[in-house]
C-alpha cells in the first residue's frame, strides 16, 4: 500500500508498464503466468487508488484488493514458480503448492462468508476480514509465496525470494507505526527482478527459412 490515492494510481501504472515489458518477452510458455505478476501486482495498486478516493469502506473495490492478496496470491504465485523452475526442483515444489491451496481455499471461504472492510490510518490503509487461525493462515500463505521462491532453485527466483521476505517483514513493521508503508517500493522491485528474469529467459527462436 502507498501513502496517498495518486501515490497508488503512478506506482500502479509504473508496475503494469514492466508487467506489459515482461510479457513482451518472447519465451517459454510456461514462464508466462509469472511474467504477468506485475499486472496483477500493478492492478492490486491502482485498485487500491480507489479506495483511498473513497474513504475506505467495504465496497467491491475493497473486496477485489482483498481477493487479489489474499487467495489469489497465494495459489498464483507457487503455481507460477512451479511452471517455470527446472524440472529437477519440482518434486520439492509441491510442498508450498499444497500449502497455498490449502490456504487459497480457507481464505477465499473467510472472504466469501465475513466482510472485508478498508480504513485510513494515518498514511497507510488497514484492512479488516475475519480469519480462522490465523497464525497458520499466515504460516501457509510465507510457505507458499516465499516459500515456493526460495526452493525454486532459480537464481533470479531465490532472489525474488529472499527480497519478497525482507520486504514482507519491513512492510509489517512501518504498518504497525502507521508510517508511509513500503509496499509500492517492495512491489516496483519485485517487478523489476521480474522483468531482469523474463530477459535472461531462453528465449524461442524463430525457425531459419529455407533459400530459394
């Protein structure tokens, strides 16, 4: 989260221009679901715009912030790792998989069945949903985003990882002061990385025509 509507609206725009650079990349299919995370990610940041024009509140602007973040990022990014890590690191990849389903599905049933409400604190926006158990809740979701970057055995991936960590943990810690959250920086970086490791893809190669 930025610390104003017009903070989120350009971070977003800036995050979707890489994602649309990412995908621009000619590369492997299977590649493509994490090549297009910083849509998501820049979606997740313009949707948030609306709900600071708004007051925060618990409209369909709020539920879909709370949707891409909560289920759906937990399910997309592991399965997005699992498509595009070397075949040899798959078989250990289904550990956080199973731990983001697991916790896709109780989350998207928490969502489904409680309100979801936004709410300014100071520079930053807190969100409300009523979640069973959530230590676990949390336990899975790190397993399955983090989890799933760092057992990649990608470079760029373990990378990713380790920075999603980081900035996960400093985000939380500005959050609870009520400061300017760190999140619009954390996701222009990731998307960065992102775009960094869509270039060093192998690339397709289009076939020699044939003379005459």
């Amino acid at each position: 989260m930025c610390w104003s509507a017009t903070a989120d609206l350009v971070a977003g725009a800036g995050i979707v221009a890489v994602g649309v650079a990412c995908l621009a990349r000619p590369g492997r299919a299977r590649d493509l679901p994490l090549a297009a995370l910083p849509l998501l990610l820049g979606a997740h940041q313009i949707i948030e715009s609306v709900i600071w024009r708004s007051g925060g509140g618990s409209g369909p602007a709020t539920v879909a912030w709370a949707v891409i973040a909560l289920p759906l990022l937990a399910l997309w990014v592991p399965l997005g790792v699992l498509c595009a890590a070397p075949e040899g690191a798959r078989r250990r990849l289904a550990v956080p998989l199973a731990a983001g389903i697991a916790t896709s599905a109780a989350l998207a049933y928490s969502l489904a069945t409680h309100p979801v409400t936004a709410d300014i604190r100071g520079r930053t926006l807190g969100y409300a949903v009523d979640l069973p158990h959530p230590e676990l809740l949390v336990a899975g979701y790190l397993s399955a985003t983090v989890g799933s970057l760092l057992l990649s055995g990608d470079r760029g991936l373990v990378l990713l990882g380790a920075l999603t960590a980081v900035g996960a943990a400093v985000c939380v810690a500005l959050w609870r002061t009520e400061f300017i959250s760190t999140w619009c920086a954390f996701a222009a970086v990731c998307s960065v990385v992102l775009l960094g490791w869509t270039r060093r893809r192998p690339g397709t190669r289009r076939p020699a025509g044939r003379s005459g």
